[in-house]
C-alpha cells in the first residue's frame, strides 16, 4: 500500500489552521484578549514570512494547552468542528483538494501529518476525505484537557518518525509514497519518502528542492491572481452600481459585464501511479 502524506499549514492553506481556533476560542471565552493578541501578531508574522520559528509556536502551543485545561473533550471538539468546516475548509487550496481526490483514485491512503493539535485536524481531514492524522496529542484524563502533552510536539524528525511507526502499522511502502510540505523544517519527511514535493516552497525548502530535484507545486500564485481578480471585480462591481444609480437618477441606464480568469491546475504536475 501507498500513501500521501500532507502538511498543513501553507501547504493545504495559506497562514495558519490555529489562528481560527484560537479567534472561535475567544469569542467563547476560552483566551484573554492578551493571548488573542499575541497570537495575532504571530500570525500576520507567520503569513508574512512563511518560515515557523520555534518561539511562536511555543506559545501558540502553551497558550492553547492552557486554554483548554479542565475542559471536556466533547466540548472543545464541538468548538473546532465549526472552525474546520466554516473557516479551514473553505481555505484549502482547490487544487490541492484535487490532488488528495486523485491519490485516493489512485487508491492510496492520503494523512495531514501537523504539529497541529491531533484531535483539531482529524475534523478538517474528515472532511477532505483523507485517511487520518499525524499530528500534536494533548493529555486527556476522564474526559477533559490535562492542559499537557501526550507525548512530543510533532515537528521536525518527530513528524518524520511518526509517520514511520504509522507506515509500520499500516504497511505502508514509504519508498513508493509521496509528502508534501511547504517548510524545510519537514526535510526529514520529505526524505523519508521515495515522492518528495515541495509545495508552495518557503526560500530555503525551495533551495534544497532546486539542488535535490524535488518536484515543486505552487498555488500561492493562482491564489494570489484570483484574490487580485476577486478585488478587481469587487471594485468594478461598485463602479458600475454607482453608475447605475446616477444614470437612474439622470433617466439614462448603465450596464456592467464581469470576466473572470480561469486558474490553471498545477496539480497536473503530480501524476498519481507513477
């Protein structure tokens, strides 16, 4: 059997999938406006320079494991089922949505592998249809958040090694599978595989790749073109209301026609079978 096995963040979505957690967790009391903030600001450095540095992810980590100590399990799954399904699945990038359909077709098992919080990502992969998760475990006790870990954080060589024992358990042939990431943090991953893809490459990931002969997928440009495309219809779609009241006004009528682009997929590129 093979399998495909993603990252997360800026690599299914741009930024970060804690961030809509942590914002949902606010509006329901869970963090202070202190925390909020803090996390705010890692985001927006986060989005800003793609690369994740190890003290922002320390106090996303401390702060959320505080915010949900003492509560039920249920609870705060209930509060992240929303968040996936309002805010995080919307943000996956159409093509890398197609791209997991076609390892499926392919009949390979598709995992999120993230130091995201185990329980949080296993909704968002429920509903792209993978396989399971590879991600964070937080200590749960009688039902409810001990506010610890159970077990590392999954970053680095300890993604790497725990998609191994999972490849073990599953019968995974790890030389004939694919992963996929954004950072040069999962270089241990992306090793471990015999269909390494670096996708939407930070600078230094994008380097190794080049060197190494990785294949690369980017769709932070198609994103980025349908962004400027949605604004430009946006801001023409006022011009021309604007136009029409005034020519209503003057007796006269005005009329509008929008374009769109198309996006091209990249996700071509990756010939699932081969």
């Amino acid at each position: 059997m093979e399998a495909a096995f993603f990252d997360l963040d800026k690599t299914l979505l741009p930024g970060s999938s804690l961030f809509p957690l942590a914002r949902e967790m606010y509006r329901q009391g869970y963090f202070d406006m202190r925390d909020i903030a803090r996390l705010a600001v890692d985001q927006l450095r986060f989005r800003a320079v793609g690369a994740e540095a190890e003290a922002p992810m320390e106090r996303a980590r401390a702060a959320s494991l505080e915010a949900i100590r003492g509560r039920g399990r249920d609870e705060v799954i209930e509060v992240g089922r929303a968040v996936a399904r309002e805010e995080l699945v919307p943000r996956v990038y159409p093509q890398a949505v197609e791209l997991i359909s076609r390892h499926k077709r392919a009949g390979r098992e598709v995992y999120i592998a993230s130091s995201s919080p185990e329980d949080y990502i296993a909704l968002l992969a429920d509903a792209l249809g993978a396989d399971g998760v590879v991600g964070t475990k937080a200590e749960v006790v009688g039902g409810r958040y001990t506010g610890e870990l159970d077990g590392p954080m999954v970053h680095g060589p300890e993604k790497a090694a725990r998609v191994k024992e999972l490849a073990a358990e599953r019968n995974l042939d790890l030389s004939r599978s694919f992963a996929y990431s954004d950072s040069i943090n999962d270089l241990p991953l992306l090793e471990l595989v015999g269909n390494p893809v670096a996708m939407n490459p930070d600078r230094r990931l994008a380097v190794v790749a080049r060197r190494r002969g990785y294949h690369v997928l980017d769709y932070r440009i198609a994103r980025r073109r349908t962004l400027v495309a949605s604004a430009a219809g946006g801001g023409a779609a006022a011009f021309g209301a604007t136009g029409y009241v005034l020519g209503y006004l003057t007796g006269r009528k005005a009329g509008m026609d929008a374009a769109r682009e198309p996006i091209a997929s990249a996700a071509r590129r990756v010939r699932p079978g081969s």
